[in-house]
C-alpha cells in the first residue's frame, strides 16, 4: 500500500473492439479529485455495460 488513492475506470474501445481501462492516481488524501475525474472520464466515454 503506497497510501496514494487510486481508481480503475473504462476508458473506451481500442479500434479493434477490445476495452481499454484507465488508473487514475492522486496525492495522499485527494479521493475526491479521483472521484471527481472519474465521473468527468465516464462521461465523455462509450457506454461499456453490457
């Protein structure tokens, strides 16, 4: 543990189809700017559910 806040979030489709993820990381004790660009990534993205 880095004590570092970090979040894995879908990032969209390679040109072949397959998903690519994104990990974001901040300062110690940050968690809301990840959360923050988590939600702003997620909603600029394609719609991964299945």
């Amino acid at each position: 543990m880095i004590g570092f806040p970090t979040l894995s979030v879908p990032a969209g489709l390679t040109s072949g189809g397959l998903p690519v993820g994104a990990q974001l990381v901040a300062a110690p004790f940050d968690d809301g700017i990840i959360l923050a660009l988590a939600s702003a990534l997620e909603s600029v993205t394609e719609d991964l559910r299945p």
